[in-house]
C-alpha cells in the first residue's frame, strides 16, 4: 500500500491523491476501486423550480397526468406527516388522494417552511399548502371555465376534473395546466373549500409509508447509497472537550477495506471501503488525548444548576402583584421546588448521513429535520456559498427533535470535502447517546398563597435555563471539534408553557436565564413544555390538595375558558373520574391512585388532559403506569388515526421519559452510552392509552406531536400522591426517590 | 473468505474479508436488503433482528460465519407489499407504525413467537417482545397487529 500525505490544493473530483486542505490532514491508503468508474453526479437535479413561499409553484405541481406534486418544507419524521400533508393538498384540490405525491425537505426543491418542530408542522406547514392549493383550485376553475366557454360560477371540480355543475363536458386538471407553472402568488384570501364537503381530510387514511416500512422495501437514511461511497466512522475524543494529542494507525493498515483517516483539529474519521472496515479501523486506531474533567459532579447537579450564573432575567408572566400577595397575613402558603432530569433523545437508528462533493457543489443526504438550515450551518462551517450546498431529506429513525442526524450530515459534508469522495457516516450507538445534542437540566421553585376558603391569593414561579443565543440553532458538532465556523447552541424556546391558564389575581412567572448548561443543548419532544407542565400541574395539585379541593374542580373553578372546560369534562366523563379532596388510602404493599393534569399548549393552541392511574409498590418504590386517559382538542382532526398514534406514542414515550430516563456523566463526558445504562420503557411496563378526540372541523388545526407529553408528568406524579401522599418533585420517578418520598411522610 | 449464506431461500456466496464481521452488514451491505436494520450493536435493541433456522437472532451480533449454510430469513423474505404475510398486513391494518425503524425486529421477533405459541395473550406478546425496544411509542398498536396475525393465522 503506498502512503500517500496529502499537500495544499484544490479539491477535486478526479484527482486520486489527497489533499491537505483548510488545515485538515487527509491521510488515505490505496484508494483502489472506490474513484474507478464515471463519477455520479447529484441525481435528483430538476428544472430550475421556485421554492418561495409566497408562489403556488413553490409547493405544487401538475403534470400533464393531472398528477400532483406536494413540495413539503415540513419533513416525516415518522409522525406520519406525509400521508397527511397529502391528504390536505388533495382535499383542497378535489384530486383523489392516489394522484398525490410528497416530496419533503429538499433545499433545492421545497419552501423553506422553518424546522419541523414544535408541532407546527399541520398548523403551519400543511396551512400554506391548504393556501397554495386553494389559490391553485380558485385559477383552474376559473381557467376550466373559459376553456369550456361557461361562466365562472357555474362549474365545480371533482376527481381534478372542471365540469359544470350542471353536467356535461369537462376538462381535467392535467389539460388545463400539464406540467407547466401556476405563476401565481399565494392568495391568502383565496376561498377554501368548506370541510363539510370533505371527504379526505378528517378521514383515518391509512399512511402512505407503512406498507413498505412493513416489508422491508422503504429506503431509510440508513440505506441510502452512492457509487464509490467510502464509509466513515468518527473516533470520539476521551473526554467532552479533550485535545488530541496524536494517533496511529498503523495497525488499522493490515485491516483489508482500509483507507485512511480523516483529521481536522480535534475531529477524527476513519474510513474504509466497507462498512465493517471503517468499524474496525475506529476500534484499531491508537490515539492520545489531553485530559479534561469540566463537567459538574452529577451527584451536584442541582447545587450546579442554581449557583450558575444568571444571564438575564424576565418576566414570562405578570398578572397584578404577586410578591404582595404572598406576604398576605395569615395566608396559607405552599412551596415546593422541582427538577428534571437531562435527556436524551434515544432514536433506535443512530444518526446517518451520505455526502458528496461533484464540482464545487456539496449535495447531502440526511435525516434532519431542517434541511435549510443545516445546508446555512454547513455552509458556514465550510465556508461555502449556502448556493452551493444542497440538502436532501431521507428519512430515518424517529428523532424527536434535533438529535445527531445533522451532526453525522456535517460530519460527512466535512469528510467529502477532504477526500473528494462520496461519504456515508453511520454513527454507533455510543456516538448517538453520548454526542447528540442534550435536553438540558431544569429546575423550579414555586410559591402560593391561599386564603381560608381555598382561592389562591398569588402564585409565583421561577424557572432555570439556558440562555437562548440570538439564532435558533444547535451547533454543529463536528464544527465544534474540527475548530470550524460555528453558532452558539440554542436550546429551543423552553420558556413555552410556564405561564398558566389559571385567573388567579396575583401571578409572576420569572425564567432565570443562564450563562451556561453542561451539555449543547438542544430540543426535545415537547421541549421546555414538558418541564413546565410538570412543574406547573403538579403545583396545581399540591394547592388544590392545601385548599381541600378536589384537583378537577379546582382547575375548572381557576378557568375561564369553555374549551378548556369543556375538554376537562369530556376527560372526566372518559376517566369515570370521583372527585376526592386529597390521597385516598393505601392497604398493602400496593397503593393505587389517579392523578390529573392539563394544558392549553402555549396558552394559544392544542388542549389536552390527561389522568393515569398508577400502582406503587411501597416496598420496592416502582411505579406501574396502568392506564392513561387522554382527551385531546387540536381543532380541525386532519387524520383522526394518525392523531391517535401521535397521542399514544406521546403517553408511552413520556412514561419512559418520566419513571426511568436520566442521563448519567462523570466529570468528563457522558456515561449512559448504550441502552443498558440509558434505558427505555419496555413492553411489559406499557400502560393502556383510553383517547377521547374533540373533533372541530370548522376551526384551524393545531399541532399534535408534542402536546400531550406535556402532561404526562404531572399527571403520573399527581396519581404517586393519590396513592401514597408522598410528592414525587424530581423526574425520574425512580423506585429509590420513591422509596425516599414515602419515608419522609 | 468465502462464505455461502441461504438467505430467503436463495443461495449465496459472499466474500468476508473478516469471518467475524456481524451478519448484519453481510445482509445490508452485501445483499443489499433493508429489511434488518443497525440499531445498536450490541444486541439490545432488537432492530436487526433475522430468523436463523426458524429463531429470532440479533444479526448485529452474529459473526457471519456462524450462520454458514443456515437458513436465514429476513423481512423482505416473509413477504412483499403485493403479498404481505399475516404479521405484515397486521401491522398495514393497524398501522402499527410511527417511524417504523423498530418494525423490522418487531415482526421478525413476533414471526418466531408466533412458531412457538400461536394463540398468545396480550401478556405473553408482551413478555415475547420485551428486549425489544421502540422509541417512538407504538408499542399498544404493535401488540394490536401480533394479536390480530395471530387469530388469522391460527
């Protein structure tokens, strides 16, 4: 094998010699076979097509089949999306849902549509489609009439064929159009088609993905491919912010399938013809790092997290004066603080990406859920024009928010642009649960005050969290270790849902922003809301419990919201629910209880309650989830089924999240590496989900990916307390905190 | 060195340059097939799940070599989207599906379940699928579609 250390030059996609390029040491061995051949440009090029939002032809397109093209901003990440994405463009335009196909995330080819998060991918995404295709159907109606030589107002459209209502002749949406554009500017105005003439939307459409992800034909991320793919592991370094200090890869030399490795700052790939090869060279190769032990000492956590320094301070909500409400002589005063744990966001398939370089133009292949901003990040940290980078979305394993897949994408972007070569990086399950960016720590502190009939004088609660940077971006990863351009880590808006739905008189909620967090932080499912609803709903309970109230009538008697109201009774009347004033007795070992919670997502949006029942094992502390009651109010149902798989996968993951999940770390990087250490919720603990669905098909459709785990928490932590009186104030609710609570009663 | 594997009822030869390497890549990587899929590694997950003569096996897990001349089967081999066996148009009709990455070793597990105890409870489909993880939730709906397979099937 001839050694070959690379020199200052340009990239190029023919050369077979390596580079030493923007610093970065590219060391390779006998390339051999993996540049023979004609080299395979980005496949999926189109015609130049806009992708603005404001353009009908940024999301759609007919072809001279009459078959119609979404171009969706708003990524599937297995929420089923597509299938309903589809659903709404066909419904707003009268085509029959078979003719309809997605095409998601690509940077090249669909709006920028902002990340798909914060369930607002039907709310807002699929909002602009209903616009753009009403916009489209008004134009093709009013063209089908002047070709048929009929007034305007008398034809109608069915089965993406203009005819007149009256009968007669018709003339289809292929002819009218045929694969050219609409060049029409978005009418928000333009009128929708009443949902009492649905017959798509509203409908449990079965989804588009599910036949093939069952038969082993869906193409995953993960089995994506390009000619001449050289694969690619990272080597972690020993330590979160460790230096390296020197490697040696002579042994990984004698592995057949060796290429080399890719070194830049602290980043280092190894890279092999097979798969198996680049696994075993990132298990050969010898390296040295510098020490380095920053993080706090978990067992602190708390102390940490509440003697960081604050950045700024502010107010989330105010309503009168609480801090003289709570100095209210002989008042009856309630505190309590609460924490939760640092998650992880535990995709079964960890994070995968495909890279290339063909002529200056990177194309990148990935799971993320927000390819246009990735391409900006990846650009900025190649310092390449965002023009010359394209992002194409694959999907993957579930991420539940912005987890590694675009750190294994830059991961890729940086190897291709070093080698020249096409690279896929699969990460190792060690990679994905010790690197991928961390829900990040939260602790509360909580005040009321009630007077002698139960009605609460003030309430006030303050929140610790991590500041939020200007952009709303996790930093890259592989930019952080290769010392490349890179943003500050944002953490999400986790500040949503502190405020609370309740007309008490007197409210502050104040959120502590901090200077620093341990982990880059990043968005989980249901981020910020979880924490909060947690914190909130379960303070809710303990006032109601030192009012003598019971927790459903409490909160109905603080709401002044008929929604709310009415989906509170609709969960009451599902859960069979017996108002009670506080914890009912246990006998035995084992205390039953049902607890109760409640959310108007944001204040703005989706509403959802929840009870579940739970069993404690008073020995032991283990809690059994047993069932949960859900009733659920997003407005206009797009997919009633689709909804009750988000609903209950909600439940269970938050079940998880909230008995078992925390990370664990000593004082240099993250220990929970594998699902032994970091475990999930396994089948036998899995409580049955009971779904009452508040359909309202004349009012805007909100989000549904996220809120429901919002009142997981409280609601479990409410039912350990009807069982036991012990109040489980810190997520995870692990048999010894448990045990803990119950003893100190 | 050279290897035969009898995958889905076809035999193949494929060269392993590491008789140790997991059959999991010899399935992904050499033959292509989507079905089985990376998870962990470790054998935790359940993810690449495959029968080998008949039982659920973690191919991430399984040197290739150990599986020479056995036969193996992997969801692409239970069936296809025109012809679906029982599980997979259990797990169509119940859309026992959220990201489906975990489906592959939920099925594969269930199919050899299923061999041993062809009229399982709730209880027992969930004691069967219990070292087998999924993240996005769908656990309920998957125990659905095994029930469901198995009153066709039975």
């Amino acid at each position: 094998m001839t050694r070959h250390i690379s020199e200052e030059g340009p990239i190029s996609a023919t050369r077979r010699d390596f580079f030493k390029t923007g610093g970065a040491l590219v060391v390779t061995y006998s390339l051999g076979a993996c540049t023979s051949g004609p080299r395979v440009a980005a496949d999926q090029v189109a015609p130049p097509k806009t992708v603005a939002l404001d353009q009908v032809d940024g999301f759609l397109a007919i072809d001279a089949k009459g078959r119609v093209t979404v171009y969706s901003g708003k990524v599937d990440l297995g929420t089923g999306i597509q299938t309903a994405m589809a659903q709404i463009a066909a419904e707003e335009l009268s085509v029959p849902l078979d003719r309809v196909t997605v095409i998601q995330g690509d940077t090249l080819l669909t709006p920028d549509q902002g990340v798909t998060f914060g369930s607002q991918s039907i709310q807002n995404g699929g909002m602009q489609i209903r616009q753009a295709a009403a916009t489209a159907r008004q134009a093709l109606l009013a063209e089908g009439a002047a070709k048929l030589g009929v007034e305007r107002g008398t034809v109608g459209v069915r089965d993406g064929v203009v005819a007149p209502k009256a009968g007669g002749k018709g003339i289809d949406y292929g002819t009218l159009i045929g694969g050219g554009n609409f060049r029409l500017t978005v009418d928000p105005k333009a009128t929708l088609k009443d949902p009492k003439d649905y017959t798509i939307v509203g409908k449990p459409i079965a989804r588009i993905d599910i036949p093939d992800k069952v038969t082993g034909r869906f193409t995953y991320m993960h089995d994506f491919k390009r000619k001449g793919m050289l694969h690619a592991r990272v080597v972690r370094p020993k330590a979160m912010e460790s230096t390296l200090q020197s490697w040696n890869d002579s042994d990984c030399r004698k592995l057949p399938d060796y290429v080399g490795v890719v070194k830049k700052g602290n980043f280092l790939a190894v890279l092999g013809r097979t798969e198996w090869a680049a696994i075993a060279a990132s298990r050969t190769i010898e390296t040295t790092w510098s020490d380095w032990a920053g993080l706090p000492d978990q067992s602190k956590l708390w102390e940490y997290v509440r003697s960081t320094k604050v950045s700024k301070d502010e107010d989330l909500q105010k309503v009168g004066d609480a801090a003289e409400a709570l100095k209210t002589a002989n008042a009856k005063t309630v505190t309590a603080s609460y924490n939760f744990a640092i998650h992880t966001h535990g995709s079964i398939g960890p994070s995968c990406a495909v890279a290339e370089i063909v002529n200056g133009e990177l194309t990148c292949w990935s799971a993320s859920q927000q390819t246009h901003l990735l391409r900006k990040q990846i650009a900025k940290m190649l310092s390449m024009r965002p023009d010359d980078v394209r992002c194409i979305y694959v999907e993957g394993a579930g991420c539940y928010g912005r987890n590694g897949h675009e750190d294994a994408a830059a991961d890729a972007a940086l190897i291709a642009r070093e080698t020249g070569l096409p690279v896929r990086v699969q990460w190792m399950r060690e990679d994905e649960h010790g690197w991928d960016p961390k829900g990040p720590p939260t602790l509360f502190d909580y005040q009321a005050a009630l007077d002698d009939k139960g009605n609460v004088l003030g309430w006030q609660s303050e929140v610790f969290i991590p500041d939020r940077p200007k952009d709303l971006a996790v930093a890259l990863l592989t930019a952080e270790l290769a010392n490349l351009p890179h943003e500050e880590s944002h953490p999400g808006n986790i500040q949503g849902s502190l405020a609370i739905p309740y007309t008490f008189p007197n409210i502050r909620v104040i959120a502590h922003w901090l200077a620093e967090t341990p982990f880059r932080p990043s968005w989980i499912r249901t981020p910020g809301r979880l924490q909060n609803t947690f914190a909130n709903e379960s303070f809710v309970d303990e006032v109601a419990a030192a009012a003598g109230v019971d927790p459903l009538e409490f909160r109905l008697k603080n709401l002044n919201d008929p929604r709310g109201a009415e989906l509170l009774e609709a969960l009451a009347k599902l859960a069979a629910w017996k108002p009670r004033a506080s914890q009912v007795a246990a006998s035995g070992d084992v205390a039953r209880g049902r607890g109760l919670a409640y959310i108007k997502y944001d204040l703005v949006r989706t509403y959802v309650g929840a009870i579940a029942d739970v069993e404690v094992n008073l020995k032991t502390g283990k809690v059994l989830v047993t069932k949960f009651y859900v009733a659920h109010d997003c407005g206009q149902i797009i997919n009633p089924d689709g909804l009750r798989n988000q609903i209950e996968g909600n439940v269970v993951q938050t079940v998880s999240r909230t008995l078992i999940e925390e990370l664990t770390f000593d004082r240099s990087r993250v220990t929970s590496v594998d699902w032994a250490s970091y475990p999930i919720l396994k089948f036998p603990e899995v409580p049955d989900v009971a779904v009452k669905l508040i359909d309202r098909p004349n009012e805007k459709p909100w989000g549904a990916g996220e809120p429901t785990s919002a009142v997981v928490p409280a609601a479990i932590a409410n039912a350990i307390y009807n069982a036991t009186g012990a109040r489980m104030r810190s997520v995870p609710f692990t048999p010894a905190k448990v045990q803990a609570a119950i003893k100190l009663m | 060195m050279k290897i035969s594997l009898n995958v889905n009822g076809k035999s193949v030869t494929i060269t392993a340059a590491d008789p140790q390497m997991p059959l999991l890549y010899a399935l992904r990587d050499d033959l292509g097939l989507h079905g089985p899929r990376f998870g962990c590694g470790l054998g935790q997950c359940g993810a690449c799940t495959v029968l080998v003569d008949g039982s659920a096996v973690r191919s991430c897990v399984t040197p290739v070599v150990s599986v020479d001349s056995k036969k193996i089967v992997t969801l692409e081999g239970l069936g296809a989207a025109g012809k679906p066996h029982p599980l997979q148009q259990a797990f169509i009709d119940e859309q026992a599906v959220q990201c489906g990455y975990c489906i592959n070793g939920m099925i594969m597990q269930a199919a050899a379940l299923l061999q041993t105890n062809k009229k399982p409870t709730d209880q027992e489909i969930k004691a069967g699928l219990a070292e087998n993880l999924c993240r996005c939730g769908t656990h309920l709906r998957i125990v659905r579609a095994i029930k469901r397979a198995s009153e066709v099937t039975a």
